[in-house]
C-alpha cells in the first residue's frame, strides 16, 4: 500500500483521536544561515535516460543495449509511454532521450522543443523522425523487412548490421558535399532554425544534426539497438561491435558516459549488528516468526542467519540466497564507532549490514523488527519511487529501516508525514555534528534531498502495510555520501564549506551518518507522537525549497490554475493560495521527474 493509497484510508481514522494541529506558515520561521553550496553546471545534469516506442520489444532491446554500454552508476533509464511522454516533465529532466520507430504527431512539438529549446540530446533508432527534422530527407522501401546492410562508421569497416525496410536518403543523394549538409527546418511553432548536418557513416546510415544552441539529434537507419529477427545474412559476431559503435556514438558526438560492460557484482554475507541485548531479541524474533528456525524463506528468497563455525560449509552468497552472521564481526562496517554515535531507544539498535545486496528494501520488508536497519554499500537492484530503478553507485548510504506504528496513535493517523519525517532526519542529523550548522542541504518536497536549490543528491521511498492496528513501515533512503557522480555528494560539500569557511570539519563516515540519521528520525517521531508537530514542521521549513514558491496546479475538472505555496498540512500535503486567495491542499502525480511539475488538486 502505498502512501497516496493511505490517504483515503487515513482520512475515515480521524474521528479516532480528535486532533487540532498548529498550522505553521512557513514565512513564520526564521530560515537557518547558510553558506550556500555551488558547483558547476555542467556537473549537475539530471541522470536520466528516457525510452519512447511504440514497441514492448524495441523498449526491452534499448533497455538492455544501453545497460551494457552506458555507465551504469551515472544514468537511470527510464521508459515512458505515449501519455508520460506527453505530460510528465521531463524536458529539462533527461541527459538523453532515445526513439525507435514511428512517433505519433502528437509528440513531435515536444521532442522538437526538447532539442531546440533544452539542448536536449536525442537519439532516433529507425525512426519516422528524420524525415520531421531533414525534410531534404525522403523515404525508401526497396529493401526487405530488417534485411542486412553493410557501412563503414570511422574505424570500423565494413560492419553489417540490420534496417528496416523504409530507410531514408538525401533527395540530393550524390550531388552535394554529403561531409557538411545544411537544411533549414521551418516550424509554425517556434522560431526558423538551421542544423548542421554531419554524416558520420558511409550510405546516410548514421546522421548527426547540430542545432546552432548545441541540441544534438543522432539518426540511426540500422538497429544499434539489436532486433530478435535478425536477418539469416548477418554474422551474429558483429553483435560485440555493435556495442562499441553505439558506446562511440553516445560518448563522441552525445557526450555520454559510457563504461565497460556491467557484470553484476558478487554478493557478499550480511552481518549482524548493534547492542547485545537487541541483536538477542532480534534473534528471539526471528525464532518465532520462523517456525523456530534459523532460515525464512520469503518471495523465494532464503536468508539463513549463520554463525562463524558455518563458514566452512556455507552456501555462497547469491541474489536469492543471504547468509547472514550473528557472531561475527564485519571487515566494512566499523560497529564501536557507529554504536558511538546512536543514541536511540529503538531505531537502529539491530543492524544487518552487507557490502553487496539485492535491494535494502527487500531485505528490511523480509525481516522482522521494529526499529531494525538494514545498511547496504552497493544494491544491484535498488528499488526507487513507483518501482523505478535505484542508482546505487559506490559511496551512496543506502539504508532502510522498518518502523511499527500505532494507527490509533497521532504519527498512524498522519502516515504521509512519514517520508516528511525520514529525508528531513536525514539533513537535520547531518548539520546537527559541530560544524556542518551552515551546510548548504536542502529539501524538495515530499522526499528529495538537495545539494543547494538544484543538485539532488538523495531522496525517500516508503512502502507500508497494516495488520491488527499497527502500520509497519518501511522508510528507504539513498544519500550521496562519499561519491561525487553523478551530481554530488556531501563530504564533497563539507570540503567545500572548509575551504570558504575556514573550517576543518572531518568527513562524515558510513557508521557515523546513519548513527546520526536514526538518532534524529527517532527524536523527530518522538516529538511528533507527543503533540510536538509545530516544532517538526518549523524545522522542516529551515531546510526546505519552497518558500513562496509559484506552480501551476491541475484541478479535478482538467484545468490548470497558479498558485502559491503556503506550507504543508498535518498530513505532508501541500497548503496553497490560488490568485483569488483561496486556500487548498494539493497532492502529487507521482513522476519522478519533478513532483512540483505534477501537482493535482484533489477532488473535494
């Protein structure tokens, strides 16, 4: 159940406990002093990767093609059907856009927006697409259905490869100058524009258009992508330089980061950890829940909790199955030092950590506990918001945690505050070490973290459930901790604040960081389960975006109106004033572009 989901259900729980939350404005609060962070431009640009097609197969092929020659801890790749394509904000959102095959005219404007307006980085596969942009351009159906065709495309002669039947040439083909073609592009939308055409292969296979801003559009005629009907002409060798031409094209003339093929890293035994008497009645629990063993076996994965004398005869670690050590201390994760830091009652005092994992969030909904933590250093199938793709790349904090919560109590009537409540105890602990009081971390809501007003770093997914009057939630959170792409992260920042402060605050370590994170999830809870949600919400706007901030709303009859923010209600929505001064709650669409570029005004 997700938490969009809760609302309705939260709502008929109201009548319950009768509660009067303080309203906190934000223009009420004092903002915190900040020395603001900044880094260049170039080095911010959002990670994502978005697929169109009208093809289920065209999609899983460019999906699967662009994980072997992309760097995978740099993108996320995120296919989009006809509608998000058409609503979702990504414009400003993508690295790069991919097409294959026909594009309906309805989305042309947009792709055309896309790369004249954004600079945006387009790739066409096979597409309709260079006709709309290279009108000197016309269609051919001469050859037959993904029939084998030979090219040259710089140091690689001679390569063969499939097409699709219509393929499209220069009208001029062989009259001119094919190294530097000019063709003006005249669109009633927008403003007359030139591109500068390049051929980059032999035949017109492979075309290169340059707006005079810097937008890119690669055509490609042959399938880079692969194609399960591969023609009976075409040596299945090639296959490996296709790869490579397509990593060229992506890095060359794109600028894309491209890296060797992903091999799925080694999995790696969980751990253990925390105080004595937690990990005990951690195991308790375990016994219990199991049947009395010392194995669960859930959605067909085993985690068999093991001690030292087993590893001998241990089953090696695999994505399906996890040993995890209840005696036995961990080479990577420090447990005096974290144990040092938390000062919790509940939250994090049972740990399990291990290097390399499938996902945190499988594991934690797989184990029992309340307040355990399950800590990760690399997920090979990181889990995001709406079930995208996590990056987790080396350096990240990844945790989550599962909380059990009362619904009859004030936070389990208020579960959307849930996510409000996890990224700010993320940002809150941080600058609360002596220090980092002026750190320039921020909050976009409802569950992104920032470096500054534009460079995201982190963000939240929450996942709950409900049985016999208790929520159990499960918070996961992924902080840039240590590495510095793909945006940045926050030991980049505090070097950063020492050199303009003069400071010589020492980095943030993995042990110390979630120490300081479930400590204040835990106070934070706290104050709110006690009828202190003014006082979260006053330290929820000192850290946020938002103040006084204009969007544009969508309205239950499919109009679209401004409005200013005022601050978020008793349940993590967004309060809003609309130009006639009329107040109301808005909640988001789900993208996972830009949640304020989604705002949906709920029905009344």
């Amino acid at each position: 159940m997700s938490y969009e989901q809760l609302r309705g259900f939260i709502q008929n729980l109201k009548s319950w406990i009768p509660l009067a939350f303080p309203v906190i404005a934000m223009d009420e609060v004092q903002r915190r002093q900040i020395i603001p962070y900044q880094k260049p431009p170039a080095s911010t640009k959002p990670p994502n990767v978005i697929v169109y097609s009208e093809s289920s197969e065209s999609i899983e092929n460019i999906k699967k093609t662009l994980s072997n020659v992309l760097n995978v801890q740099r993108y996320t790749i995120y296919p989009l059907n006809l509608s998000q394509m058409s609503t979702s904000p990504w414009l400003n959102q993508a690295s790069l856009v991919v097409v294959a095959g026909n594009v309906p005219a309805s989305l042309i404007p947009r792709l055309q927006t896309y790369v004249t307006q954004a600079n945006g980085k387009l790739l066409c596969i096979c597409s309709d697409l260079i006709q709309t942009f290279l009108p000197d351009f016309q269609a051919s159906e001469n050859v037959a259905d993904n029939s084998a065709t030979t090219f040259s495309y710089s140091t690689w002669k001679n390569i063969t490869l499939t097409r699709n039947a219509r393929t499209y040439w220069k009208k001029s083909h062989g009259d001119e100058d094919d190294s530097n073609l000019c063709d003006k592009i005249t669109n009633t939308t927008l403003n007359d524009y030139k591109l500068d055409v390049k051929v980059l292969s032999t035949d017109e296979s492979i075309l290169l258009a340059t707006t005079p801003q810097g937008g890119k559009m690669l055509f490609s005629q042959v399938h880079l992508e692969g194609s399960s009907k591969t023609s009976h002409h075409l040596d299945l060798t090639q296959d490996a330089t296709r790869l490579d031409i397509l990593k060229d094209l992506l890095s060359t003339h794109l600028g894309l980061q491209c890296g060797q093929v992903m091999v799925e890293p080694e999995y790696t035994p969980g751990y253990l950890l925390g105080t004595k008497q937690a990990k005990q009645d951690f195991l308790d629990l375990l016994k219990d829940d199991g049947g009395g063993g010392d194995a669960l076996k859930i959605d067909g994965n085993v985690y068999k909790f093991c001690k030292s004398k087993d590893t001998e005869r241990m089953e090696k670690p695999s994505s399906n199955f996890s040993p995890i050590f209840a005696d036995v201390e961990s080479d990577s994760f420090k447990e005096d030092v974290y144990l040092k830091h938390l000062k919790t009652q509940k939250i994090g005092k049972a740990l399990v950590h291990s290097k390399v994992m499938t996902s945190s969030m499988v594991w934690i909904n797989a184990l029992p506990g309340d307040g355990l933590a399950v800590v990760a250093y690399l997920q090979t199938r990181g889990v995001g918001r709406g079930g995208n793709t996590w990056l987790s790349p080396e350096g990240c904090a990844m945790y989550s945690v599962q909380l059990h919560i009362p619904l009859d109590s004030i936070l389990g009537q208020h579960l959307p505050l849930l996510q409000i409540i996890v990224t700010l105890a993320t940002v809150s602990g941080i600058c609360a070490k002596p220090g980092l009081e002026k750190l320039d971390l921020r909050l976009k809501w409802p569950n992104d973290i920032y470096a500054g007003s534009g460079i995201k770093i982190g963000g939240a997914v929450v996942t709950s459930s409900s049985m016999n009057g208790v929520a159990t939630c499960c918070p996961g959170v992924g902080v840039n901790l240590f590495n510095r792409e793909p945006t940045t992260c926050v030991n980049e920042m505090i070097d950063e604040l020492n050199r303009v402060a003069g400071t010589d605050v020492a980095p943030i370590s993995f042990e110390e960081y979630f120490a300081l994170t479930f400590t204040e999830m835990e106070r934070l809870i706290d104050m709110v389960q006690s009828g202190r949600l003014e006082e979260v919400l006053e330290l929820y706007y000192d850290f946020w975006l938002h103040s006084n901030a204009r969007v544009t709303v969508l309205t239950p009859d499919g109009t679209k109106k401004p409005a200013t923010i005022l601050g978020i209600d008793e349940y993590g929505y967004l309060r809003m004033k609309d130009d006639n001064g009329d107040e109301f709650v808005v909640e988001h669409d789900g993208n996972s572009f830009d949640m304020l570029s989604g705002l949906i005004a709920p029905k009344v």
